[in-house]
C-alpha cells in the first residue's frame, strides 16, 4: 500500500478484516506500507509487516502481487502506470486522478495490462454499503420500472465559518478540485453505478461561497492557527448541476461543503415509473423504497434495515438488525477485488468507470465556465 | 352544546365545518350554548345561535334534538341522564363520568333511551383520526395475522417543572384523575378499538412524582401566579400499566405527564403474527404499516401518508398529501353520529364503551392501591 | 368570492373559520360566491348567502368589499383589474396571471388602487403555515447568520402512470404551464419570503418525460376514460434550476410531478453561516433548526413541534400539541388581509411579490430554451 | 480466548482491532482460542495463534494473562471462578451468569482477586456506543436535570411465527431464560449506566406467547428442519415491568420477541425535569436531546450524530459524520479493559454490576410468579 493518510487507515483496515469474515479464494498478506515521512510508524499502527519510503523499488519486488494507492491524486497517475507495468493489480482510491488527460493514460495503461490478465479497480467503497448495492439489485430486476429522475447530494458544512484557515484542500493547484471533485465524483459514480445509466452531459455551475479566508500561520493541516493575513480560495465550495442520463432519465445533483448541519451526506433518490428508492449515508443501513404498484391506501416509503443475511455482502456479519459502519465498504471492496483477481475477471469500477466520473467532472467545470450551457461528457 | 371550555371551541368547529364537506342526511343548526358565565360571548364568537345559563331549560326546550355534553366530567351523569330522559340524543365528551358508578347509571340510562330510539356517543375522537380508522380496519381485514402485543402510551410533558403551580386539574376532589383518566383514557379506548379487543384484566401502578407544588395566588387557572406556599398534588403523575386483551395479546400502557419533550404523543404500536402497525398523534396524517409477509429483504415500516381518496373520511377534504389537523375529527365524530341518529343505529363508542374504559381506570386505581396485583375489569 | 373549484372549498372555509378563532377588527361577511355553472349548489354547500353566474354585475355592488378570486389563471387579470377600479380590496389566487405582462398590468392596477386605499393580495397561503412564518422569523432575527445556500423543491407523483390521461392540466394553452408554475412558484415564494432575499438571475431547465399520453374519452376531468388515441403533453413535467439570490445565496429548486412517492412535497432547506433550516409540508407542523453555534458535541437538527402558544398564528388555536392541517393557512390568510385592509397597510404578499415570482417562472422558461444560460429576472 | 460462537468472533474483532485504532498501554497478543470442538478452524479464521480444547489447561499457562469467556451463561462460574484463582484477568460475557446463586459466587471470586491487583469485567458492550456513552455524560453533566422517568425497551421480532421451530434457546434447561436474560438484562444495565441508578424494586410479568413449537427434526440449530411433533416452549416470549430506581425515577422495561417489525431495537428513554434523551440501537450513531430550558418557541427533540472528534470513543476513528457500527463497541470494550488492567484500576462493569443486573432478572421473574407484586432486588 502507498500512502497512509485517512484513507491509508480505511484501506488497512480493509484488508485486515477482509479475510476474518470472508472466505477469500486468496489469503490476502500485508506486506509493505510505503510512505515519504513516518510509514514506519504507521506500518507498526496498521499491521503491516515492513515499511518502505521508495514506492518504485517496492513495485520491482517480485514478492509483490497487488498495489494499492492511497496517495494524493496527482501522483494517481505515475504509481498506478508503473505498477500495471510491472506486472501488478491495482487498487486505486479515488478520484482516478485530478485531469481527463490523465485518467486517459491511466484507462489505456489498464486495457492493456487487462489483457495481460492483470486487474486494476477504483476506490468507490459507496458502492459497497449493503443498501446501495442492494439498491442497484432492485433497479436492475426491475422494481422501479422506469427511471424518470435522480437526486444526489453529497452536503458537507466544514466550510460555513468564513473564518475556517486557508488549508491545502482549498487550493486548486494542491487539492485539484473542491467539493465537485472530492465529494461530488461520490454522487456521479453512485448515480451510475445504481442506475446502470451513464451521464451523457451536464448543465452546472460551480461556485466560491467564501473567496477569502485566513492563511494558515504556525503549524499546518487543519491544526494549523490562523494568520491575520488572507489567501484566495481557489477551488469550489459548491456545485450544482443537471445531468441527462443514457436511458433517458434527468438527474439533478450538489456537491457542498457549506449545507450547515449535515455532516457526511451522501443522499440519493431514485424515482421510476414502478417505485423509487431513497439512500442516505448518514443512516447507512436503512434503504427506503416505495412500491408503486401497491392499492393507493397502502402507498408509501418503507424503511428497509438492510441487515439481513441474504442482503448483498451481510451473509458473514453479524444477526440482523445489528449495525454496519463506514468502514465495512473496505472489507467488501477487498473481498470483491481479491475475488476477481482469483477469478480472472474484470473488478468494477474499473479504470474506464473512474475516467468516465473524472470526464463528468470536467464537463461540470466547463458548463460552468461557459454560462451553464450543456456540454456533452463524451466530448 | 353545554360547557364552552376548549373542548366546546373544538365541539363547534366540528358542528360548524362537517356539512360543509360531508353529505350530512341531516343538517344540523347550532342552536344554544349553555354556560353559567360568559356563554354569551362564546355563543357569539363560535356562532351559536343563542346561549342560555340553564340547561335544565334547554333540554326541555322542544326545538332541541341533541344535547353535546361538554362540561367536567362530574356533572356528565345527571346532564346526560336528564338529556336523555328528555329524548334528547347525547354526545358526552369523554371521559363518561368520573366513576364506574356514574358511568353504569349513564349505560344503563342509555340503553332504556335506545329503546326509544334516542342515540348516545362518547367522544373519543382519536377514534376518528383517518390514520387510526384505517389502522383499525388493516387489523379487521386480517392484515397483521393474530395480535400478540400491544404498546399503547399517551405522553405529555407539561408537568416537568416542580415549580408548576397547584392548579385544579392536580386535585382529586376536582380532576377525579390525573394523568391516567385525562389522557391514559384514550390509549385504552384506542387500544380497544384499534384491536376490537378488551382490556380484561390490569396490574399496574400510578404515581404522583410531584407531591407539592406552590398553591396559586392571585390570578387563576394557568395564568395564576404562584404562591410561596404549598399544597399536595391529588392526581397522579403518571401510570404505568399492563393489560390482558381478550383476544389473548398482551398490552403495555404509559400515561404520564412528565414525558419530557413529548407534548401530544397519543402513540400506538400493535404487532401481530402477519404484520404491525405504529402511529402517532404527533404526526396524525401518518401510519407505520409493516408487512410481514414479504420476502426477508423487503421487510420494513412503511411510511403510509394517510390522506389519499379512499382513505377513511378523506374522500370530502383535499387533495393527496394536503393535511389535516387535531380539530377534523369533531368534524368527522359529528358526521358520523348525525348519520347514525338518521339511520337509527347505534353511534360507537356508546355510552357502553365508555363505561369499559372508566371500569379499566378504575382496575389500574385498584391494582395500583393494592401492591401492582392483578383486577379484572369486569369486576 | 368568485370561482368554486379546490380553492373555493378552501377560501370559504378561510372566511367562515377565521372570525372564530382571530379577534378580527372587522367581521367578514360571506355574501355571494359567483360562478358559470352550478355555483348555486356550491353556495349552499359552503355557506354563502347568495350565488350569482356573472361577476361583473357582483362587483358592482355597493354591499360588496371584498373580491376573492379562485377562478383559473387565465381570467385573473380582467377580474382582478376590474375589482380593483371599482374599488374593491382583492384576494387573489396565485399565479397572480399566466403571463408577465399580465401581472405587470394587475400589479400597476394594484399599486394605483393602493393611493385610494385600496388592498390587494396574492394567495400565496404556505407563506402563513405556522412553521414557515417562523422560519422567516428566524431567519430575520440572525439565527442563521448569513444565508449561503437554499434548496427549495415542490415534489409530487401523480403523473408517474405514462398512461394517465392527457387532461386540461396537461395543455399549455389552457394550463399556462405544468410543474413549473403551478407547483415551482410556491417554491419561489416561500424562497423569497423566508430568506427575504430575491431571486434575481437563474439557469434552468423544463421537460416533459412522457411526452404522449390517452386522450380522454368519454367523461371530463381526471375521472375520465383514456381513449386509445394519444395527444401531446405540452406543458412541463419538471423543472429544474438554479438561482441567484439578492443577498449573495446560491438557490437550488425542483419542481416535479414524477418524483415518486412523494405526494405533496414541498421542502425547503436554508443553510447559514450560524445555522439552518428544513421544513416539509408533508409534515407542516414541524420545523427543523440547526444551531451551528452550539459545543461540537451538542450540534444537530432539532424538530420543533410549532404549536406553541408564542409561535405564529397559535395563540387562538388548540393547545401545545394539537396540530393543525392544510387549511388553516387559508384562515390565517383571511385574517391577515382582513386586518391589513383595517388598518390601512398592505398586506404582503402584494401584487408586486407576485408580479416577481412571475418573472422568475418566465425566465426560468426562457434559460430552458437557450440551453440553460443564465437569464436575468428583472429583464 | 474460551468459545467461540457469535460472540467468539464480536470479541475476536475487538482484540484484532483495537489496538489499531486506540493507543493501548499494553499489546495485547490473540494467543489460544478454546473450544471443544472446531476450535481450530475458528482460530484460523479469526486470527489467534493456537487452538485447544481444554479450557482448564490454556488458564494454567504462565503466558496467558488475560481469559476471555464467550460461552453459554451455564459454564460461565467455573471457567471464571478458576481464571480468577490462577491470577488472570477475565472479560465474561453477559449474562454474568444463569442464577443468582452464581453470580454471588462469581462476584465473591472477583472481590478476593482484585485484591491481588486481577480484574474482572463484564460485557454489557452496549455501554460502550459512543452514544450511549455521550448519554451517560449528558445525565452526570446535569443537563437532564432530575431524572424522572425511564422508557427503557429491547425489541426483536425472530418468534412471530408459530411455526419457527423449538431450538435450544426456548428451552429453560438449556438458555437459562428467554427474552428477558438475553435482551432485557441489556435494558436493565443501560438504563443503571446511564441514570447512574440502580432498580431497586421490580413488579412484572414474564410471558409464554406461544406455548408449544415445532420440534427440531433432521439438523441442528436455527437451520433444522421442522419436524410435526410439538414440544413446550419453557422460557418467556416477553417480558414487561416496571421498577424504581434509587434516585426516585420510575422505569418501565420491556423485552420481547415479538415485537413484529423490529429487529434489535434496543431503546431507552430518560425525562428529566430539565431535558431529556432517547436512543435507538438500530440508528446507534445518533442520539436524541431535548433540552427542556430553551425558550418555548425553540424547544424540540435533537438529532445528534455522535460522530465528532470530542465525543466518547471517537477521536481515533473517521471524520465527522463517518458511521460506527455493531462490532465497534467489542473494540472500546478491549481499550477499556486493558487500560483498566494497566492503571490497576476496577474496570466497569464489574462483576459487581453483572450480579446486580441478575438479581433484577431474578426479582421480575419472582414478581411474575407471584401476581406481580413488587419485589425488591436486594432482597
């Protein structure tokens, strides 16, 4: 694994947990943590058996099977590119990367290993929470009949005091993106992913809320105090946007960190001509879905605790009603990545799926600069 | 209409609105209000006809058909029996009567008038909610299978402060009861008709948490203002009860009014062999429905917006999803008891069911005065 | 009154209801209720004393003050207009007209009227649900500190059947528009009246999803029978766009009639830099506040039930608790204009608010045809 | 560790992971995990080094420290009793035993070891939610003021069917108890961890609902086939009474299996004269306040996320707004237990405690017994 920030934690605990409760065809082994700073200490933390500074040499080791890439997004490219060319499958966190261009080398780095039977995936764990998988079990069988229309918001409010310090993340050359790519790239591939349709092209707007914000003076990170001078924000607070989807349905989403009090949620509502379905991650084991079908009296929203043994990936955890977390989306997305490695098959998202998000992404960001006008995703 | 307290505001609405919207075989006209002060201005500002301070007169009075009992309990036996042997069809507001004893003179009182064709209510209005009349008839269709247990509770919260003054509701001598006949009142009945079971047998306990409270000074009602002296709380508090239904379930029953943060929560739970059911008053327009019949993945509550076409009484009203409030069951209780009179049938809840209720309430005084063992009600 | 559809059923209960409850300085009288056909039978039904077929001889009148009109959009302007020059205070239904120029013509009648003295008001009766006039309240007091973003939507469903008939409300040339204006402008008034904000540039987007529906046979209305021929739907079923508010807030909307299970549900969301709002006509007598100025540890969304005695409109009403439902905003309405047309002031939402939100529906249409660019309100 | 059933792994996650998560003054090592028969596929599977099958030999090993019981409650004095003399420390999971009698014993056994500095703890892991943890703070912090009344409700649904099958644990001989030692001994101890009180005095019943079940067949366990012969169900369905706490509150507990719809709802609500709260083990990441002395207009139930950094537990988990789940409590309850063992301090709950919450069992099925009188748990 390279990198070891929140995310190096979600991935370790992943791979810890994974084989504890799923019958893995492989045995899965934590073998190196590569870090520029302090992966020694992290290693010791999080269990894995060695650490190293240099991701390259590690990439050369023939005791290597599997990389997993936890680092920034602008190094996405370069790790995972090697990596498939030194012969290893690979996991990479999301976004694929922080530009179109190179989301596209990544793609074509991944066909062609593919063909080498080499397998590579990307970090989507949303799509790993029981009920959104179960979502997209009742949308393919047909429970919904047609879909007409999608609502998915990502709402954050980390950013509502204009005097929160000016912190990497808020800087377009270090972070990439702001909420659009950080958070909104979650609504766009959970919109696909559980409507089995892509977004064809977008109308949206991108926005700074607070333009200004106090540079951050001693320390660093969020801990960092605040200086009395002020920096320009430079990437998004908010996007908001319209999105037609291949099927024909039209999806309305947002990405924000300033909708004050809701924490982390990660909200869609998916409404067909046969049902609708209602997630929110605040409350990760419950899926609402309304049946249409039923007599008019008997009509309405069902909160489905989705923790029952025949559930999508609840089978090896724990007797019904008893609660699922975040972090159980990294054991599935290990067991599930391990599983198609064994079994010589193609693990979704795949590098084509994270470049298809990473383009709607980028269409968003020239609708908005061009007044909101409709720009094609394929373009 | 004798009495003009906030049930006698709730009363003339009903009397005022259900012809209105519902196809009435009768049309009745408001004729008096009777109260010993200031009748008269309530007369005018509800829009009764004439008032008087006398309802031995008004009950003799030929152009009056029906006499709606509004005043304290204690003085609902020898109007309603006057009413009655007067020909006069009676709706009583609940409770019946202040006693078992009362309660069977008025029953019986009842009866010899149905002989003579004059009608007799109680106005347990909760009955008419269209969330609990569809309840009720989801559990006669067969739709929750055998009903094993209930969880009937009515909280309130507006006794939390020990310096809450002594009003007269907290005396014995005045309130006959506390928080177990002013409110547990109607979980009992509601239980009863949700179920079409009786309550057959109680352990149970009441308690007053407050014992003294600063006796009222000048002023009166609740806008007195407190004394520095004290008095004993008569009533009680809370009750905490279990029931035996006929029907073989059992029942768990909470009145109190010191539930803090719930104001009006009248809730209801009934789970069954085939399904469940939840409501409450606080959110009236609603019904939890659970299926159990459907596969184990589909199971969950269902958020049944109970304002559609078909739904009990809704037909006249508004639009699906356009809601209704507290006062529109006295528009339906009045609907259905002139309807009942022009049929010559027999309004539920009767004077009967009331005394059922009042015999219940008084097992739970008993139980309680005698160590929380069991009382049969029919006793 | 003239007009007895829906909105006639609930204006009458408005009038009859509100001297019952308010201290109204002025005791309405409901004199005539005017309509082409069967007015006479809605008269009786609802309680006016006289009927008449032509409004024009009505509002000649010299007994007549008031002119409610709940007639459909169309016919607003010449009605309003005349009411107005021959002196009659106006309440009249939203959308104050089908098009802009209509409205710039009622509300330069209405202002005119208003140097005589002469009242006028749009129906905008959410504005007046207890819950909403305390979130304006809030808002106004600093609570949120400065609004950032607001998502406002209108979701309803009853379209979702592809074979629902093709009905009047479906028609541009009789409806004016679909979801849009019928159910979207409340979004935008209830926008505007709570941030106190305008919108005053938007981008957006209308569709229709099912383009073709059954022409009705036999029957009128929606109780018709399809006939196997099919017609265009040539209004809107969605709509969705963005705005810009006065104050510097992004505002998201929706207005939907496919938004399935949802039956009547207009939400509004305000996100500040102190704090935040939700409400849900689904569940009207709530409020959810968020203050973000709380310990971290004590931060989240609390549900206040609004039936206190202190808050909005309740003081008259039922005790803590007791809710109230759809209708009792058309009684606050009439007391509100009743007591404006007292004392002399105007009442709000005037023409000129209506006249606003007009142009805000105008200028969503036209971004929706010049591919959602942004379109400026005032233009 | 010795068993290993589904608490066997619950545990076996929260050794593996809580030192990965939680900066432990000890490293705890997964050294043997006993079992007389499969011990060594489990041990496998969850990770400990080695396997055995004589729990009485691993206790007389120098280099185990600490013993972990997760059998059935029946074998729970012996092993305990026996770890306690050979100077380990002991985790027993709840309940602490089947009798009182044992529990006294057990309890003797860890007041003589803990004097030779050995400590023993209890597994109530549900007080180690965050929330309820947080909850617990709240009510010592003062917030709720006096606590008035406790609701305090566990509720499963796994029995509505009469035709599920009789398996172990609705035999007496083998479960010791039904609804209530299993789900109500975790009411009781969250209710006297919260409240900081204790049941002094109990009345209630304990109820068989359905009285005769299928026999098991062909099979074992939950999986069997049904045979047609029919055998007793000899332990309680439900179980409903009421106690007083040592502070002056009245509490009101339920357990039952038959509470169609739900599926681990272990529910507690406190009403104090100054607020209240209310949690709900099936949405275990929020708990509800309600301050009481707010203004009126402000007051209302609030839906915290126990997700920020300054809440109990969380600092070393995932951002705000990131879920915990079931299995999470098993890790807090390992960090607890090894500081405790660290600091030379009693760790709570105590055996201590677990001997209390079986002398409550104990008291209500004494109670039940005897027509449910009151029955003190001291006694």
């Amino acid at each position: 694994m390279i990198g070891h920030g929140f995310m190096g934690a979600a991935h370790s605990q992943g791979w810890r947990v994974a084989p504890r409760f799923f019958d893995l065809p492989l045995q899965p082994e934590m073998a190196v943590l590569v870090g520029r700073t302090g992966a020694d200490a992290s290693a010791r933390k999080w269990g894995w058996a060695e650490s190293a500074t240099d991701w390259r040499a590690v990439i050369d080791r023939d005791d290597i099977d599997v990389v997993d890439i936890v680092t920034p997004g602008d190094t996405h490219r370069e790790i995972a590119i090697a990596a498939l060319a030194a012969g290893k499958h690979v996991l990479c966190e999301k976004p694929l990367a922080n530009t179109v261009a190179e989301a596209e080398e990544m793609d074509a780095a991944a066909t062609a290993a593919a063909e080498r039977g080499i397998r590579s995936m990307v970090g989507f764990t949303y799509r790993r929470v029981p009920a959104t998988t179960f979502a997209r079990d009742l949308v393919a069988s047909g429970r919904l009949g047609q879909v007409r229309q999608v609502r998915a918001e990502y709402l954050q409010d980390w950013l509502i005091d204009p005097e929160a310090p000016l912190t990497w993340r808020l800087k377009k050359d270090l972070a990439g993106s702001g909420a659009l790519g950080d958070i909104g790239a979650h609504a766009i591939d959970l919109t696909e992913y559980i409507t089995g349709q892509q977004v064809t092209s977008v109308s949206g707007i991108i926005e700074t809320l607070v333009a200004e914000r106090p540079l951050l003076g001693e320390g660093v990170g969020l801990s960092g105090t605040a200086s009395s001078e002020r920096g320009a924000v430079t990437v998004d607070d908010v996007a908001l946007f319209t999105g037609r989807l291949s099927g024909g349905a039209l999806a309305s989403f947002e990405a924000s960190r300033f909708r004050t009090g809701r924490k982390n949620a990660l909200r869609i509502e998916i409404s067909g001509s046969k049902g609708a379905l209602a997630f929110d991650l605040e409350r990760l084991n419950e899926l609402e879905f309304y049946d249409a079908t039923l007599p008019e009296t008997q009509l309405g929203f069902q909160r489905i605790l989705v923790t029952e043994h025949d559930h999508p990936y609840l089978a090896p955890w724990w007797p019904t009603g008893h609660m699922l977390g975040y972090e159980h989306g990294f054991s599935h997305q290990v067991g599930d990545f391990v599983t198609a490695i064994h079994a010589g098959a193609q693990p979704r998202p795949s590098f084509a799926d994270g470049l298809h998000v990473q383009r709607v992404l980028d269409a968003v960001e020239r609708s908005s600069a061009a007044g909101s006008t409709w720009i094609d995703t394929s373009a």
